[in-house]
C-alpha cells in the first residue's frame, strides 16, 4: 500500500509540471507572435505604406538668386509631398528649365528621403543690350541662355569675359531666359573649353564680332585689347590658334605700315592693308 501510495503521488506532480510547462511555452508563443506581428507590422509600415503617404524629408542645395521655397515651386514638388509621388526625372528637367540653373541632380533614398542638388550656370561670354531703352550687359552660358543681366557682382560672372556682337538683332527682345540661336552653340562650347584650359587668354580680348557669311556658317572677327590689327579667324577657334593670332598681331605693330587686318583663316596670316 504505501509503495502504491507514493507512486500515485509522484505521477500527479509529473502531470502538474507537465501542465504548468505547457502554459508557460503557450504564453511564451503568444507573446512571440503578437511581438512578430508587431515587427512585422512595423516594416511593412516603414517599407510599404509610409512611402506612399508619409512626407518625406527633401534636402535642396540651392544656388545665388533661388530659395529652397522657389526650387520646390518651380520643380512642382507640393508641401508634404511622398517619397513615390516625386519622379525624380521630371524633377531634373523642371529645374534644368530655370535660366539660373546649369543642371539639377535628384536622389531618392528609400524609404522616405530625397536629396536635390543644383549646379548654377557659368559665364562664358557677354552682350551689350537694350534693355528697357538703358544699354546693359546681358551675360550668357556655354548653351547660349542668358541668366543675368546687369553689373550685379556674382561668383558665375569672371573679371575677363569677352563682348560678343553679331549673334542678335538690335531689334531682338533681350531678356532673363533668352536663348541665342542654336548655330553659335558650337562657339560657345569652344569658348567655354578655352576658358577651362586657360581663361587668362580672354584678358588680351576685349570683343569677339561673329561675322554671319550664310545661315550655320560664319568667321570670327577678334578685337584685341591693345592697339593693333584686327584678327580674322574661322569659328573653330581654340586656345592655340588664338594665341598664334595675338603673337602674329603684336608682330605685325612693328611694321613700317600697320596692317588693318590679319586674317589667319588659311593657317597662314594673310595681312591686310589699311
């Protein structure tokens, strides 16, 4: 009897254990769905819907003459705007359109971040224009866009740059956003890669005159800054041929008889007499 008496005891707490260990891995497996779905729920949250609905953060390195404000406006990105409703793309293009911008670079950074960085436009040249009966100069890029007008000091406007005459009418309307014609964007382009590799050479230059021979073709006419010939050149200038030219003007003060011209459109000077 006792030998059943004891053996009937230490079952019911092998059975008590048994139960009481169960309950516990049942709240312990409770506990650890309702913490996954809390998880779960979390990066569904960061990964699925917040980019849809939640404002994201937009960073703008903007430039002189427009404010973070003027850059959402004119990009068409609205207060509160979301991570996937700002097409980066179209973004670039809006701002690209800006007389003042040279380019715009858009980053998204998932889930909810955007960066937009603005590089400004650089002088490569200058013309003198009637503007509202007052003659102002009137400052343009490598793609012909004229992004300032007149002598307000600016870090895109260098000491040296060259007038430009011949690319407008007199009559043409000059304004902020003007765009000169597409034929001289091959000069321009020139002009500003002279200007990388060395732009000291603008300081011997005081004007450049286009001379239009047919529509798309036309010569150069350099003025340079000290009293001598004037240079006649083809449109594809470079840093070299120019330099030639003013070497070849200088010489040409120590004749009997000043030359009026020196045309080096050949390879050769060619000078003409007054």
């Amino acid at each position: 009897m006792m030998g059943d008496f004891i053996y009937s005891e230490s079952k019911k707490d092998v059975h008590y254990n048994y139960a009481y260990q169960r309950g516990i891995n049942k709240f312990l497996k409770r506990i650890l769905t309702f913490a996954l779905l809390i998880v779960s729920g979390g990066i569904l949250w960061f990964l699925l819907i917040s980019p849809f609905i939640m404002p994201a953060r937009i960073d703008v390195n903007s430039i002189d003459g427009i404010t973070r404000a003027d850059v959402l406006k004119f990009a068409g990105i609205a207060s509160g705007a979301s991570y996937f409703s700002v097409n980066a793309q179209r973004v670039e293009q809006r701002l690209s359109n800006h007389y003042l911008v040279e380019s715009a670079v858009v980053d998204k950074i998932f889930p909810g971040r955007i960066s937009i960085n603005i590089q400004p436009r650089q002088a490569i040249a200058m013309v003198y224009a009637r503007i509202n009966g007052v003659i102002k100069p009137a400052y343009f890029d490598k793609k012909g866009i004229i992004f300032q007008i007149g002598d307000e000091t600016s870090a895109n406007i260098p000491s040296y740059l060259p007038v430009i005459t011949g690319i407008y009418k007199e009559q043409d309307n000059i304004n902020l956003g003007t765009r000169f014609s597409k034929m001289y964007l091959s000069l321009f382009n020139r002009m500003s890669m002279i200007s990388d590799e060395d732009s000291s050479i603008w300081n011997a230059i005081s004007e450049i005159e286009v001379v239009n021979i047919t529509p798309g073709v036309y010569d150069l006419v350099l003025y340079p800054v000290f009293k001598s010939p004037k240079i006649r050149m083809s449109s594809d200038i470079n840093k070299d041929n120019i330099f030639y030219a003013l070497i070849m003007a200088e010489a040409a003060m120590n004749f009997r008889d000043i030359p009026e011209v020196i045309d080096i459109r050949s390879g050769n000077g060619v000078i003409y007499a007054r």
